[in-house]
C-alpha cells in the first residue's frame, strides 16, 4: 500500500492490559533492530500519541521485561482519539518524529482505532492482538488469554481446598465481558460443576438440578463457574438465587477480578507474543498494512483488521459438550 | 493430671481451615506411630465426634497430603457441640473407640471447645494453633499464616502490574476479622501505598493526604490494603470515600477472599506444623493437658488453652513504623 | 472393526510420566460413567497388566486429582511385555475381567505396545497422547508439553536473576532427548542467548560469535539452552568448550532433570487431557480402535496409531527464526 | 565513633545475591530520603566502589523492585578489595563522592571486608544479612533463605510427583556448603526418607536401613535430601554408594544448584528485608557502626560484625529430632 520503505516504526499498547504485552513489544523492538530499522515507543496509547510522549527505544530498553505482567509502555484511554482534531495532533506528532509504521498491541477497540487512523492518514500499521478475552478473529489465541486461564485455574485450585474442606458450594466468577472463552477453560481444567457464560444461558432449575444430583453422587467439591458478563447475572446474583432453591447450602462467592489481567505470562504467551512482534515488524517491511497478525494452526496469518475486528469467535462446541460430561 | 498412659489419640481438625492443616495431621499421626500409640481421624471436627464419623488412621491414610492445603479431615461448625446433651453424645463415641487423648488443629473457637470438655470429662487434649489469621497468643506464628501472606502478596504482584500499567488506585482487601496480621505484612510484602487494619483507625484526610503527596513524587502503583474487618469498612466503602475526595483517580477494588484460605503451604508452615504435630504428641505422653503448642523463639512452648486464646497478640510497633516509612 | 458393543474399559498410562495424566483418567472414567460403561484402572502400565493389577474405578476415585501432576495408576516398564508369553498372559487378565477395550495413555512406546497388542488380540484400543517430550504426530501437542515449558521458563526466570546479579553465563539443559519443542519454546520463551537442539549442530564457533556479539551489545543476560540429547553433547560438555575460547567468562550449569516431569498441570494440558480423555472413550463407543486420538486446530482427529509413533514431527521454522532473531 | 552526623549513604550488595536484596536496597533508600538522608548506590560491591561505579539513587530507582530477585545493583567479587592499596583506592572514591557512611548488604564474607574497612578507615558501616545459607549469627533468619527453602521443596513437590507414579528412589541436592539450614527443613516440609548435612554424618548403613524399612512399611515416595556440601559427598556420589547395597532400586540424581539463588522474594524474606533496611538506615543515624542489624524473636538487633560472622549458628535440636521422626 504504502510506497516509502518503512525506516522507524512506532510501537504502543491500548487498551485493557495484557500478560506478554511486554514480550510483545520487546520482539517488535529486538527485530527491528535485527532488520535496521528504528523503534519509538508511544507511552499511553493513542493518548500518549496526541500527548507527543513518545521516546527512542533500545535492545537496553527491552532488557529483563519479556517475564513481567503488564506493559511498561502503559496504557489508558483516550477520548480525544476520537475526534477528528485528537488524531490530526497525533498524525502531526508521529510526522514529528519521522515515523512512518505503527504496531498497535491490544484489543478490538485498539485495533479498530489503527484502522480508522490508517483509513484517514495512511500511515500503515499492523495490530497485534492482546487481550485476556480472547475474542478476536484472525487468531486461535489472544496474548494473555493463556495467562489468564493459568491464573483463574491457580486461584479455583486454592479456593477447592477450602471447599472441600467445609463441604461448601462455591460460586467464582471469572474475567470476560461478552466472551466465555475463560470461564469454558477455567470450567474443564478446575473440574467445575457447572459453567455459566455469557452465550448461552442456563435455567436455574438446570443448575439446581446439576448440584442436587453432584450431592448424591457425594462429589467432593462444588464449584460454578460464572463469567462476569453472563445474562443471568454475576456470580453473586446467582449465589442468591440458588441459595433460595438450596437454603442448607454453605454457599461462598469469589469475584477474581483484576488478579487475571496481571502476573508473569506464561511460556505460551511469551512464545505467542515473540512470534507476533517479529511478524508484525516482517509484515511492514513486506508493505503490508491494515492488517492484524495472528497465529492460526501454528501458523502466521495477516487478516485484515477490519475482519479480525467483527466478533464471530465463538467458544468450541467440542468444548461446551466436554465441560457439560465432566462435570455431570 | 491423667494418671492412665495415653494409648489411642483421636485426631481432628475445626474451624476455619489453613494450608498447613494437613501437615499438622500427618506429623501427628506419624509420630504417634513413631511412639507406638495408636490414632483416630474424627471427620469434621465436633461435629463429627458428636456423629461418630471417627476412623482409623495409618501411615498410608496420610502419604502425600504434607504438600497439599485444606484437610483431608474436614472441618465443620457443631451447634449441638454447644449443648451439653451434644457433648455428652461426643464422650461417649470416643469412650466408645478407646480414645483417651484429643489433637484439636485450629483457631480459638476450636481451642475454646478443647477447653471446655477437657473440664467437663477430663480427656487429655492439646491444641495446635491452626488459622490464617495469627491472632493467639502462645505461638509466635499459627500454621496457615505464612502461606496466607504469601498468597495475598503474589495476588499483589499481579495486580501491581496492571495497576502500574493503567496509572490506576487500587483497593485490595485481605482476610483478618480483627487482627491487621495478614494485612500489615502484606502492605509492606508488596510496598502498598497504605495499610488499613482494624487495630487503628486511619483517618480518611490521612488517607487522602498520603495519596496526594505520592501523586506529586509520581509513585509508579498506588495500592491500598484493607483488612476485611475494619473500622473504617471494607475496600469498597473506602474506595467509595475515597473517590469523592479524588475524582480524578481511576479506582479498583479486589476483594482476595477464601483464595488466601487454600494453597499448597509454604515451607515455613510445613515445618511449623510438622514440628507442633510431633510436639503435640509427645506433650500427651508427657502427661500435658489442656495446652496448646506453640513455637516461640523457634522453642517448643506449651501454653495453658485459657490463656493463648485470650486474644492479647498485637501487631508488633515496628511494624507499623516500618510499613509507614516505606509508604511514603 | 470389532463388532462387540464396548462395556468395560480398561485405563492405563505407560512410559515416563507427564502432569495432566491424571487430568486424562479423570476424564475416561467419567466420561465412560457418563455414557454408562464400566473402567477398570490397570496399575504400572503393561507390568499390572500382566501383575494381574487391575481395579473397578468409579468416579469417587477420580476426585481431587485433576490438578495433581504424576499418574496415581503408576506406570513402569515392562521387559516381560515384549514377550509373546506375557502379553498372553496380560490378555488372560484382560478377559478374566471381562475388559473388552482399552485406553492407553503414554508415548510412542506405550502406543507401539498398544498396536501389536491390538493386532494380536483384537481388543480395541484407543492411545492418548501423554508426553513431556511433544514428538508424537497426530496432535498439535502431547499432554505434559504445554507444563514441561512453563516448569522450564519458570527455573530460567530464577536463574536469570542471579545470572543478571553476577554477569555470568548459563548453560540449562531441559528435557527432549530426540526432540527439541522444550528447548526451543524455553530459549524463546526466557529470551536466551541461544539454543541447541537435537535437531540442528550449532557449530561451537557460532556460539561464541554469538556471545561475543552480545557482550558488545551489553546484554544483561547470557541463558544458553541445551536440549539433553543434543549431538553436541549436553550442558555440561558444550560448557567445557565455550570456557576455552571465552576464560575471562563466570560459568555455571543447571541441569533441570525430573523437576520437568513434575507438577500440577497447567490451564492448557488440563484442558487437553480433558478433551483427550472423553475423545477417546466416545471413539470406542464408536467402533474406532487401533488409534491415537489428538487435537489438531482445535479439533478432534483420529489418527492411526502405527502412523502416529512414526515421529516425524518436527520444531516449526518460523520458531527457529524467531528464535535467532530475538538472541541476537 | 564518628561525630560527624551522617547525610549521604553509600549502599551495595556483595557475594552470592540471594532474594530479597533488592527489597532491602529499596528500604535503605526510601527510608534515608524519609530521614532526608542522601543515597548513592555502588555498582558489583567493592569491585564497584574500587572502579568508582557509583551512582545516586531517588525513590525512582527503587521502584518496582520489591518483588524481584537478584540484585539491581549487582554484585562481584573483588581480589583487588583484599589489597591495602585497593581498599584505600575505594575509600578515596567513596571520599570523592562525601560518602560518609556505608550499608553493606550480604554474607559473612561481604560483612569481614566492612569491618576491615572500617578499622582501616572509620566509615560507619552497617551491615544486612543477606544471604540464603542463614549462616550468620545476630539474626535468627538471613534474608533469602525463606525463599529458597520455598523454591527448594516446590522443585521437590514436582519430583514428588514422578517418584511416586515411577516407584524410584531420587536424590536430592539442596545448596549449602557449611550449613544444613536448607537441606533440614526442605526434609521436613518434603516429607524426605532422610536428610544428609555437612553437620552430621549419617553412615551409609543407616540410610540403607531405612530406606529398607520405609519398602516393608510401603511409603509410596523416597526423596532423599543431601546438602551439597557433606561430607559424605553429593547426591551423585551417595546415590551410587546406595546403588551397590540396592542394585533393585531405580535411582534418580537432580542437583536443584542455582535455581534456589533466584526467584521473587517471599512474603517472609520481603518484610525481613524491609525491616533490615529501615533499621539500617535508622542505625546509623543513631551513631551505630561496625554492627550487623538482624532480627532476633521479632525484635530489631544489632550485633558487631565480628560477633555475627563467627559462625556458630547451628540447625536447631528440635529440628533434627522431628525430621528423624517423620521420616520414619
């Protein structure tokens, strides 16, 4: 698309924070450095861009950080982004400093922000996709959703022994909005009694049923999954609806929280987020743009952002039927 | 004060479980072992004495359980334990089984309960300190404390890195009713901004003032700790408080919850609980009653029950001191 | 291919242990519960087998288990099984239980043992893929892989920190006797200095080119991984080599071992080896036989065994390069 | 001894880094700007002060690093430091920058060359134990060692976990060279057969026994844990003496080495560090000088380095007495 060779490119991270995030700009930083090019790092995303913070970085700069949670870049909002004034002060910045690639690391909105800003001022870019939530096309898996299910699964596992303990119901409810790729992995890999996600909505009375038949069966431990954005409410809500149906209960809630978005990435991660920043710094030198770079079977794929950005990805029915048989 | 040599103790566990609490068990039944007694597991603390849920212990019964949180024994609350009729009930099982010598593993409701029908019928018991809160005298740690701590600073870790990624003000919320313990250790394990806990009340203005004063160094991560039971509430009332003083502020909350319940126990614990199982038996064959076993001063020391449960262990000075200065 | 509806299957795992083997009993004895047929668990692989070994599992004892690492049916060698005499006598046993299918969870070996049984006695068998070392094809990844890594990033964080306090160079030999998935996967994922596999000669020259070139950059760390079975020797030996060329160089050597083999499983193999164990139970049910049952882009296939054990897997291209890219 | 009041504070670690260093560098230097003190921080210890890498420290230095192992500013051996002529180099550097007092973070070797220094030059020093051996006197922990007790029995558990589903005897090397502080309580809170440490020798025919009594009882697990610096020889040279009287036995040998020096610092050794560091500072102040300040039953003391570094510090009776009863 774009006819320049691309001689420094700009890196940055929106968004909601993701574990690998920093092993992802440390891969943009090292190959571009690999390939001769030079890296500037765009502090607070798109706000950082129109603030004009944004700095030379180096291999010294990316030293110690592929194992840490986070992104030292930092991240925030932008409202002013949004506006046709907000990203003519960025585009001017970026002209500023001589930079003519972007690699924008972060989630849909992150990416449909690079597409817009492509679309009004043709710098070309490449999005990365980080997020805990997993819901981006054009990848079998997002930078930090693997993360995120280590950390749920750690945490339900410590939560067991206490339920196991006094024989109590638990009701934990995991990240993810509108996607229940989390709570379907945290289900199956804690031996959970039941899942409840935000695509498909289970009665209460499949729910009670569920538990009363796990209580003749003597299983040892009871635990619900709920993702936090699920129809029929948090886990809370519905701890207060089945304690209505099983009052003898010992019910207890944990809401995980914030606990998921941080902590060292785990060797996939890091593995994905490595491949992911050396792809994107090879797609720009290739002259693609517009585009996300994402692995599917193993593979590098670009897609273009706009595609990668319509959320059809959906949790595996294979999935959904396992977690259904073991937890019977 | 019992003359009859102790043959056959019975085992259990009550109250609010610790990691640790397995450990404890198996060291107990080890070196009853080891002494040539015999022992009883009782299922659920009281109540299961009360139920009769008593079963043989041997070496294989606690093979590979050191390393793991909770109890395999379980725990339970007994509302007839509080009864006489309920107490009887429970004597009689163990007269029954030929039990002449109790273990009770837990806080100072268990540790009361020990005390109370070691009055009423004269079987000789010794209690080991078994909660995560730290909160009996006696015993310069309880078993679970340690691990407890660790799990709130490693939840911490992880919340720091997206606290310090967005520039946000977090609130986390750790378990200690009415002893600051978990949270005092936490503030200054993990360099939190400042240290709520229910031994002292920190006025709102000293809160706010703190936070402002750190804005102006530009203090990378701003997270508060509040003990759950505290004076001034929870996280989220002060959070709530907070944010009207400081509008701006981009506020979390966590509340960690039972997590810091479970977990496999850290060596600290492990040890510690192994040490005062071995101790807990050989104080019963050295005709010891009525004591709970503690280590003070890395030194065995048996304390009357009456006394270590009455709740006089503070915070120690420093402490507070310290975790004052590092929060600046 | 065997026209006898399945009613009792026997479950067993074989070869070197790997975590989520568990995770993968767990999920054939409930997953055979769910579809109403019986398991028997065959204790240490083919010896039990022929030991007569063999117990009625239910899923009472297939709790609890889930995120424990090791295989509580065992599993050992069995000289006596390559024997016609002892596989007859392993058949006898097999029918004396009336255990008309099977399920074998272990690597290329367990699955060769597999095979030839089937051929010879036409029981049914399905094999599952469970092996540290990830050299199976027929599936993305074996169960233990995705932990095996994540143990190894995990010691390597640790010895960075005192690699980085100390200016010294490491050498770490992971795991992988003939294949070099661990090796590769850890030297990406903790940013090594370089890696040698199996696979490929890293002339010792391109090594030292190598570190030379770093020790200009001033690169805080210098990790080299080794693959146990690299023809350049293991960490020990290619250590010895590097001192003579580079004297003035602080060098130590860990050699990881059996810790990789250890541990609870994380997110993905426990999500695999769920996945993998109702698979292979409903392919039974299907009339499928002779197969090992994986995942390849997140679907379910069947592949023949005899096609399976023959390793042709190899490490991906792209993660050679990004590999060398992000060491340079 | 000095009258000058103290204002600007060299502060460095030395010898082997051990977790929790830089927890106790960020409370030397947050709590001297607290008492409006000035820090400078000298880089690899003495080689450093000899070399004149120094460098001033502000609250931001220090940010972000409570939680890591290692040590920022790193640490190095001298041979140099060992000469008059160095030491007076040094001193004119330290003059140079009007340093007029020194923290020394580190072992007893570290702490020998400050209080040489001292004599030779009458800068108030203050010594931190730091160290994960726990060999010093004037403290009843040295700050690292919690941490490595924890690294060392989660390696074990993970070990654990293949001995028992193989049936196999392992050896385990734990680090310590003149003190079984690691080894006694890694055998404790691993449920270990048996323990070797430098202070004990245990004859080859009383491990044999007891592993041939711990075959007839059926423990499913056989760890044995050995120091590396007994005298009856490593993990490998025992294992192989073991090997002669029990050529049945399947035998595993892993050296855990430098793993135990890394990692993020536990809860223990971060409030220890803390602690140290603030008293420290505080110590100096206060006119103290030629002391190491330590924690001894919850209490900040400060003992002179001479005392301290004499060795004497031996493994507690209780200890061995308990890890010989259960690991019967």
């Amino acid at each position: 698309m774009s006819n320049n060779p691309i001689t420094r490119i700009g890196v940055f991270t929106s968004g909601g924070d993701a574990p690998g995030m920093n092993a992802a700009i440390r891969a943009v930083v090292r190959s571009a450095k690999y390939y001769n090019l030079e890296v500037y790092g765009i502090y607070r995303g798109y706000e950082g861009m129109i603030q004009n913070d944004i700095k030379k970085l180096e291999n010294i700069n990316v030293g110690y950080i592929l194992e840490r949670g986070g992104t030292f870049l930092k991240s925030a909002r932008s409202a002013e982004f949004r506006t046709p004034e907000g990203r003519k002060k960025a585009y001017d910045n970026l002209t500023a400093h001589n930079i003519n690639a972007l690699v924008v690391i972060g989630g849909d909105g992150s990416l449909t922000g690079a597409h817009l800003f492509y679309k009004e001022f043709g710098i070309p870019s490449i999005g990365i996709p980080g997020t805990i939530d997993n819901d981006l096309s054009g990848t079998d898996s997002t930078i930090g959703y693997d993360t995120a299910c280590n950390t749920a699964i750690q945490a339900i596992d410590k939560i067991r022994d206490t339920a196991v303990s006094h024989d109590r119901l638990f009701f934990v409810e995991v990240m993810g909005r509108d996607a229940g790729f989390i709570a379907v992995n945290a289900g199956i890999g804690s031996g959970a009694a039941a899942t409840l996600i935000p695509e498909r909505k289970m009665p209460i009375e499949t729910l009670i049923e569920r538990l009363k038949s796990r209580a003749k069966a003597k299983k040892q431990s009871n635990i619900v999954i709920v993702a936090e954005g699920g129809k029929s409410g948090g886990a809370l809500e519905i701890s207060q609806k089945v304690k209505k149906f099983l009052p003898n209960y010992d019910i207890r809630v944990t809401i995980l929280g914030h606990l998921q978005r941080g902590g060292s990435p785990t060797s996939f991660d890091r593995t994905l987020a490595s491949k992911l920043g050396v792809a994107a710094v090879e797609g720009l030198i290739n002259g693609k743009a517009d585009v996300m770079v994402g692995v599917i079977n193993n593979k590098i794929v670009y897609t273009p952002i706009k595609k990668a950005i319509v959320d059809d990805k959906e949790v595996d029915e294979d999935d959904f039927r396992i977690a259904k048989i073991l937890s019977q």
